[in-house]
C-alpha cells in the first residue's frame, strides 16, 4: 500500500471518462415546471477531475466530446474548473456529448440522462496511447467507460499503460445502468476493471452488482482487498463506510446534512478521498474529508460548482456535527 500512497501523494491524475453538460432548475422546481435552467459541466470523471484542482491538485482528463457548440461549451468548462484538456479530442459526425437534467430536491427528485450516441464512447486505444503517463502520479477511471466500444477496449488499454508506467489504478464502480447493453455484460466487465485497480471505491448495492447477489457486496470487497487491490472502499449511504487495507478494516461515519439533491456526492468523496491521502492525512481522516466532501455537494445545487476548496471543507469539519458514531 506504501507504494501506492506515495504514487497518490504526487497529487497529480490522469482521469479517463466523460465530460458532459448538466443542467438543473432552480432549487425545489421540478423539470417539467422550469422556466430556466442553470448549465454547468458534468459527467462523473470531470467532476472528479474539477474537485481534485479545486482542492489543490493536478488533473487532466482524457475523452472524446462532440465537435459542435456543447462539445466546446465542455472544454470551456474544464478550463474554467483548471483541468488539463490537452487529452481531450473533439469527435465529428452523430456523436454528441452526454446531458444530465436533474433537480436540486429530494422528494420526487428526477434525474434524465441523454447518453445515446455519446461522443465519450469514441474515445480509442490511439487516443489513450497518446498520454504520456510518467508525468501523472495516479490515474482514475469511473465505470462508465467500459460500458461500450471503442472505449471499453481503450480504457483497459489505458489501465495497462498506466500500470506499466507504475502508475496506480484508482477505480470508482460508478454502475450506471442506462449505460450498458445487459446487466450481464456490466457484471462481467466491471469486475475485470476492479480486478486490475489498486484502490477501488463503490457503494454496497455496486459491490453486490459484481459479485452476484446484494448480500455478497461486502465478500466481493474484502476478495478483492486480499487479492489485488490494496484499498477498497465500501459505502453504506447513511451507514457510513467499510475501509479494507492492509491495516484491516475501518467503519467510518457520515457529516448529516439537510440534503437538496442525491447527485454529485461519489464525485466529490473520491476527490476529496484522494486529496487529503495527497496532502499526508492517515487513511481515516482521508475517508472521513471525502465523506465531508459529499456532504458539501448534496446539500447545494450543482456538482462541480458545489465541490469544495480547501478552505471550505476544512470550515465545514471544524463547525459541523459529525461523523456519525458507527458499531
């Protein structure tokens, strides 16, 4: 695990998957309702990548958008959250870029995706061979690239460039089932990606997902912590987390809130996971500033806009009730 947590503290990551547009009415107003929509960027990987800069890290993104007006708005997007787009390649014909309509509530909360012909599917092995993976220290992966080719194909590429470069691989589950062809396919494919990644995070209902069943969630983490992987975090939602290292297994808490949206909270704990390993907190601390980074972005609206800065997580732990007790 040494190995890992010194490649992580370089604080620099090369972050694979989508970059898309959301959009969201203002807070408590349903979509069908909504006279105006605010725009910002989305897409599970760029959050990541935005969070980590906005906590004083390094990331660049490697996808494919679309090479039109919503395509550009992204790159405008990433540049203004920081992120290095030096691996983003525009793609031509049908493709376009994925968009997310959600709303900023809970009750009756609705989220539409438009992920058909998603440009980020494009993405190819030549693309991902391009990269020059001995200036980052890590590289992150959401599960959402291997839901179809070419990109499938190029993000396993990706993994085994990155391992051969030494790079560690940092693997957030992220089962989105709109996204993939058949529950079997994503169970198949998913658990391949988990077994050649280094720290891997997911909730107990996407443990469970790879392993078969929902009561075998937790037996899939630990297998995996034995075998190959040398973090896994399991998340419970409000039952906190299950941390499995070489240490052994740690039971963390959450930071309650008054929450206006489900959305944007796994983004914003692997950001804040990842920063506060790179800063030199020990594993607990770094899992419970995730858990706090999550809190931040379910209780605001948007998701990259609402992921914290230093400054704004560290206030927050410090005057907030929290973490919860766990047994």
């Amino acid at each position: 695990m040494k190995d890992v947590i010194s490649q992580i503290m370089q604080n620099h990551f090369v972050v694979v998957g989508r970059v898309g547009m959301d959009l969201y009415p203002v807070v408590g107003v349903e979509t069908e309702n909504a006279t105006s929509f605010t725009a910002d960027m989305g897409g599970s990987s760029a959050n990541i990548a935005a969070g980590l800069v906005k906590l004083g890290g390094k990331a660049a993104l490697v996808t494919r958008t679309s090479d039109d007006a919503v395509g550009r708005f992204c790159l405008n997007k990433l540049a203004h959250y920081g992120v290095d787009a030096t691996y983003v390649t525009p793609v031509g014909g049908e493709a376009r870029n994925s968009l997310a309509l959600y709303e900023s509530r809970v009750a009756g909360h609705q989220s539409v995706i438009y992920r058909n012909g998603a440009a980020d599917f494009e993405m190819t092995q030549a693309d991902v061979s391009n990269v020059d993976y001995s200036q980052f220290g890590a590289l992150i992966a959401a599960g959402t690239v291997f839901a179809a080719e070419p990109s499938r194909s190029a993000s396993f590429k990706a993994f085994a460039l990155a391992r051969a470069a030494g790079l560690p691989v940092i693997f957030d589950v992220d089962y989105r089932p709109y996204s993939w062809p058949t529950p079997q396919v994503a169970e198949d494919v998913l658990s391949r990606a988990a077994a050649l990644s280094d720290v891997i995070v997911g909730n107990d209902e996407e443990f469970g997902f790879m392993a078969g069943g929902s009561d075998k969630g937790l037996e899939k983490a630990r297998a995996l912590a034995a075998s190959t992987a040398s973090i896994v975090v399991y998340k419970m939602g409000e039952h906190g987390a299950i941390t499995i290292s070489a240490e052994g297994e740690m039971r963390t808490g959450i930071y309650p809130v008054t929450a206006l949206k489900p959305t944007g909270a796994g983004d914003s704990f692997m950001a804040g996971l990842l920063s506060s390993i790179a800063a030199g907190h020990d594993l607990k601390t770094a899992v419970l500033r995730g858990s706090a980074c999550a809190a931040i972005v379910v209780a605001k609206a948007g998701c990259a806009p609402a992921m914290p800065y230093p400054a704004e997580l560290d206030e927050f732990i410090a005057s907030h009730a929290g973490p919860t007790d766990v047994t």
